[in-house]
C-alpha cells in the first residue's frame, strides 16, 4: 500500500476547510478505505472536535516530532469507522514546532499502512501553509463564491504552482443555487473562469453540515443530506471514478415546489 | 461612470459586478503590474519604436490577456500605413 497524500488549503480562513477534510476522510473511510488524517493548524486546532474526537486526544503531532511518543501512540482512531485515524495538532504550541521536512518525514512512515493521508491546512500563507503542503501529492483548495474567498484561492493557487504542488484541484463550498439563479452570487462557471483551474466537487450550502458539526458526526457519514451527497461524490472522485458535476441540480420537494407555485402565482 | 456600470450597479445581478471587479484585482495580484505601470510601459514602448518607423500614438492598444493561469501583456501597435507616408 502506498498512501496518496491530500493537502485540503484555502488561503483564507473560515470557507470550510476542515468541514472538507473531514468529511472527505469520512466518505473515504466508509468506502473502506485506510484513511489517516492529519490537523495541520497548530495552535487552532478543530479537526478533532468536526469529527467528534477531542477527549481522546493523549498525543500531537507536536509530540511525535520532538519524540515524546510514538507515531502509533498520538493516532486516535474513530470508533465510527474502524479504517479511520486522527492525528491531531498541539493547541499549546506555534506553527514553528514543526517543519515541513517534520511533515514529509511523518508521511513517509504513514505512507505504507495507508490509503490515503488527509493533511488539514491552516490559513494563510506563512509557515503553517508550508508544512501542510510539504507532503502532499494533491493539493485541494477550498472556496467559497464570494469576492474575498475567490481572491484569496488564487493567489494560494500561484503559491502552490510555486512550490511545483499544483495543478491544484478547486472545491466550491456553500454554494447557494437559488442565489446563483437570481445573479447575486457567483456561478461555478464564473468562479472557474477566474481561477483557471480543475473544479473537483461543488457544496451546496446546507443547515445540515452545522447540525452535523454541533452534535460531531461529520455530514457524509449518512449521505441522506445534500453537502453529504457532494462530499461523496468528491471522494468517489479521488478514487478515480467519473461522477458527474450534478451538485446545483436540485430536485425539491413537493413542498418546495408548491410553495414556489404559490409566491409565483402571488 | 459607464454605460456597463449604469447598467449594473444597483441592479440584481450583483454577481456581474463581483466578477468584473475579481478580473481586475487578480491581473493586478497576479503580475503586481498597476495601471500606471502599463501606462509607463506603454509610453516607454511608444518612444522605442517611433524611433524606427512612423506609429500612431493614438491609436495603440495595451491590455492584460488571461489565458489559463498565465498573464500576458500584449501590445497591438498599427504602424501609418505607407500609402500615406509623404515621400521625402
């Protein structure tokens, strides 16, 4: 086995990036696949509370590099999925406490046991962005269709060309289509047209991703929802299967349609 | 103010002005080129090149093109046709 490494980076903070890298981890696993997932963002550490696994936490990533433990010791498996592992970030200590050879050296010894590597990015671009890149075989950046969020991903998308990571793959996030309809937000088209780069998967924005993370059972672990649905398909994505792009094609309930003949009709 | 804004600003399609205020920002991000940098290149250019053959000044086009990820300034620069050049 030889894991393929996943950086999941945004550039700007709050668009979904560790909504995405655990909810891609999830819907890998679930397909039965060995996932590992690293928190990247030291300091800010939140992976472990999206997926549910903040009190058992005993080690960090922090404390495998500097040897207070093993590699084995700091990963949390989730009792969910039995082919899923957390290794989270130190919450005590700054993004300097690791190095992006740190990081290629901890993926190297993970790489045999596993599938896939999920390496969840801080913002920005400093050092934090470097380590969580350092690694990777993809890169995925996440954003959202908003004037700030666009902007941010393509100047991380130039950085990550840079560093001869890229292409990177672009991962649309709450995306709202009644919104896109009526012109006020940006389409898919538009966003992709700016970036110039590979579109991946889209998210609708979906209340069910918030329920999902207040109770921390990721949303693709029943893919009943709609963002939950999209995470999967993204997954299926990564494995190499061809899924069609069918994310903003939404079939509403017979409610939804009655009460739009209604406010049409009014 | 032109006639595109008048058309946009204020209306619905919002997500119009999003995107061409994105195209610009991100020329200007991505090659730290501002306009009055073109604008200097551009005379620059002007001088260069009326040293060798007739051109006019007006009528010179320089723009940012985007062609996948990469930038490209071209310059369109129509030389005065030689049918009316005066013969000296």
């Amino acid at each position: 086995m030889a894991a393929t490494v996943i950086t999941i980076t945004s550039g700007k903070g709050g668009v979904g990036k560790t909504t995405t890298t655990a909810n891609l981890a999830v819907a890998l696993a679930a397909g039965g696949q060995k996932v590992v997932c690293i928190d990247a963002d030291i300091g800010l550490r939140n992976l472990d509370v999206v997926l549910g696994l903040e009190n058992r936490i005993v080690y960090d990533i922090v404390d495998i590099v500097e040897g207070r433990c093993r590699l084995r010791q700091a990963m949390i498996r989730d009792k969910r999925l039995a082919e899923l592992y957390l290794i989270p970030a130190a919450q005590t200590r700054d993004k300097s406490s690791v190095s992006p050879s740190d990081m290629v050296r901890v993926c190297d010894d993970l790489r045999e046991e596993f599938d896939w590597i999920m390496i969840d990015s801080p913002a920005g671009i400093e050092r934090g962005f470097r380590n969580a890149i350092a690694p990777a075989d993809i890169v995925l950046v996440v954003t959202n269709p908003e004037v700030s969020a666009v902007r941010d991903a393509d100047r991380i998308i130039g950085l990550i060309e840079a560093e001869e990571k890229g292409p990177a793959q672009l991962i649309l996030n709450r995306v709202n289509p009644e919104m896109v309809r009526r012109g006020d937000m940006l389409a898919p088209e538009d966003v992709l047209e700016l970036l110039a780069i590979n579109l991946i998967g889209i998210i609708p924005e979906d209340e069910a991703v918030m329920v999902a993370t207040n109770r921390g059972q990721p949303v693709a672990l029943d893919g009943k929802s709609r963002a939950g649905k999209a995470f999967q398909n993204i997954a299926r994505r990564l494995k190499g299967e061809e899924v069609a792009m069918d994310e903003l094609e939404e079939k509403p309930d017979l409610l939804h349609r009655l009460s739009r003949v209604f406010r049409s009709g009014g | 103010m032109s006639w595109i804004e008048r058309l946009t600003v204020g209306k619905e399609a919002s997500a119009v002005r999003a995107k061409e205020r994105l195209k610009l920002v991100l020329i200007h991000d991505r090659t730290d080129l501002s306009p009055e940098t073109i604008e200097s290149i551009k005379n620059d250019l002007l001088e260069v090149i009326s040293r060798y053959v007739e051109i006019d000044a007006g009528e010179i086009k320089i723009r940012m093109n985007q062609e996948g990820r990469e930038q490209r300034l071209v310059a369109d620069i129509p030389l005065k046709s030689s049918a009316r050049r005066r013969v000296r």
